[in-house]
C-alpha cells in the first residue's frame, strides 16, 4: 500500500495560490493587518480541514486496503483447505476405484470358483450314476426266469458266452473258471457248469467233460438243459470207446426226460453203440 502523502506537498499550491491572489489585487484591495490575519487563520482552517479530511480518507482507504488484504489471506486460506480437501477428495475416490475393482475381481473369482464347483458337481453326480449304474442289479432272463444280477457279474457272463461262440474254448474255460471262483452263488451257476462241460468236450478232454456233465445233472436236474448235458455225457463216454457207459446214460436220458429232443437224439445214438 502506497504510504499518505505529506500535508506539506498538499498546502503548498494553496499557499501559492492565495499569495498570488493577494499580488493580483489592487493597492485598494489590500486588508488590514487584522482582516488579513483573521484570512490567514480561515485559510489555514480550510488547510487543516482539508487536510484531516485526507488523512480520514487515507486512513479508510488503509483500513479497506488492510480488510482486502485479510479477506484475500482467508480467501486463500480457503482455496488452500478446499484444495486440500480435493486431494484428499480425490485419494479416497481413488481407494474407492481400487476397493472397487478388487470387490469386481472377487465377484469375478467367485464366479468362476462357483463354475467350477458346479462343474465338480455334475461330474461327480455323473461319476456317482455311473458307479451307482455298476453297482445296481439289473434285471436278466437265466433259463427262463427273471433274476437280478451284478452288472459286471452279466458282463463277465456275457463275455465268456461271446469267446465260446467264436471257438475259442481255452479261453473260454478259464474266463468260467475265474467266474465261478467270483461269482459261486450267481444265478448263471448252473449255465456255467454246463459251458464248462462243453468247453472241456470241445477241447477232448473227454475225462474231465464226463466228470463236468454228471456234476451239472446232479447238481441242477431240473434245468432244462439236463437232457442235453446227459446227451453230452454218453457222448463223451462213447469218445472214450466205452459204450456201455454211454448206453446206460442213453438209457437214463430216455427215462428221465423221454419228451426231450435229447432223448430222441439218444435213441437214434444207441444204434451206433455197440
């Protein structure tokens, strides 16, 4: 702030001024001492007015001067503290963003562990049927009658009839082996003492097929393959040239079962033994 002028600057073109006035005037217009002193003393009261009323002036202009400039300090104090503020503002929003983008990415990551667990599950649900498929019984015709069974124990069944239909009788006899060695109880038992049987006569082991046959009739005589196997028997009796066996099970076959197809088959046989 410019400082006040002096009142001396200021008098100095009035005291000039009245000086010339009095130079100017005619002889006549001069005062007396008196009038003079009393114009001088009004002058300077003028002056002094004057000059009182500049310095109140400059002493408002001062007081504004120093109020602006305490407004302009709290004016800037408050940009200040706003400015502040923003940053602080502006540090929480980017928390917020960076809280925010780690709550998305763990929406997203429990999105796909829930995917995943559900895939888990429907894997394990399928992966439990099909054990549950292996486990349960499944209902199968045996000789006429409904039985249930293991699924594994018709698929072993099922396999060793498959190599018996190809030829293959070695095989064959040593898959019904291992089955009945799993499966004693099973409801294909008897047929597999009779494939067995058939098994060992196509392999000419006529011996153990003589031994097989009169274990299966005895065990099973009301199965319906009886007659055939009796027929098997006296066949393989017959193949070790002992023809007095065989017509005796012949003999057998037409008493137990004389409506058989097996027992016309043996009848027409007994011609040939002798």
């Amino acid at each position: 702030m410019r400082a006040a002028p002096r009142p001396q600057r200021r008098l100095a073109p009035l005291v000039v001024a009245a000086l010339a006035a009095l130079i100017a005037l005619p002889a006549s217009a001069f005062l007396s001492d008196d009038e003079a002193r009393k114009a001088i003393i009004d002058l300077r009261g003028r002056v002094a007015a004057s000059d009182d009323a500049t310095r109140a002036r400059l002493a408002e202009l001062a007081d504004k001067a120093a109020a602006s400039e305490r407004a302009n300090a709290q004016l800037l104090e408050q940009v200040a503290a706003l400015r502040k503020s923003l940053l602080d503002l502006n540090g929480q929003l980017e928390a917020l963003r960076g809280e925010l983008a780690r709550l998305r990415g763990a929406d997203e990551q429990f999105a796909r562990d829930l995917t995943e667990v559900q895939r888990r599950q429907r894997d394990l649900g399928q992966a439990l049927d099909e054990r549950l498929r292996r486990i349960e019984p499944v209902k199968v015709t045996v000789d006429g009658r409904e039985v249930l069974v293991d699924p594994e124990e018709r698929r072993q069944f099922e396999d060793a009839m498959n190599t018996i239909r190809a030829g293959n009788f070695d095989a064959a006899g040593g898959q019904l082996a291992q089955f009945q060695r799993r499966w004693p109880a099973s409801p294909y038992a008897d047929l597999v003492r009779f494939w067995q049987a058939n098994a060992l006569y196509a392999r000419r082991e006529y011996k153990d097929a003589v031994v097989a046959f009169r274990a299966f009739v005895t065990a099973a005589p009301e199965h319906p393959r009886a007659p055939e196997a009796l027929l098997a028997l006296a066949n393989s009796q017959a193949e070790m040239k002992d023809p007095r066996a065989a017509r005796r099970t012949i003999e057998e076959l037409m008493k137990a079962y004389p409506q058989s197809e097996a027992a016309q088959a043996g009848k027409e046989r007994l011609a040939s033994l002798r």
